[in-house]
C-alpha cells in the first residue's frame, strides 16, 4: 500500500517528530531521574504528551527551515 504524495510533509512531520521525541524524551529522562523499573513507563507518558506539542510544531517550522537553508547554500 502506498500513500499519495501530497501527504508527504505531513508524514514527514510526524515521523520526524515522533522519532526526536522518543529520542530527547529518553535521554532527558535518563539524565533528570536515571533509569530505573519505572522508566519506561515515564518515557511513555512523556512521548505521549509531548508528542501533540512536537507534531504540528514541525510541522509549521520544517518549510520555514527548507526555505532558510535554500537561500544560505549553493
């Protein structure tokens, strides 16, 4: 099954934010409380709620950033 093109910066948003939230998510927690039993449960609820934050911010910002970095390279 294949999706249609023109969903492709909105599949690009969410699948950008959802990996560097589970990634800083995770190294954040591990930093702030250390790793422990409960720390997947907690990376969880942190991937969760921030994740709604995350999404439509890349979503906005991605073209902004596409347009600077065109301008600034050859």
């Amino acid at each position: 099954m294949r999706i249609p093109a023109r969903f492709a910066p909105i599949l690009f948003s969410a699948l950008l934010s959802a990996i560097m939230v589970c990634i800083v998510s995770a190294f954040v927690l591990g930093i702030s409380r250390g790793v422990d039993a409960g720390f997947p449960a907690q990376w969880l609820r942190s991937c969760i709620t921030t994740w709604p934050v995350a999404f439509p911010t890349v979503a906005i910002v991605a073209p902004w950033v596409r347009r600077v970095i065109g301008r600034v390279t050859a």
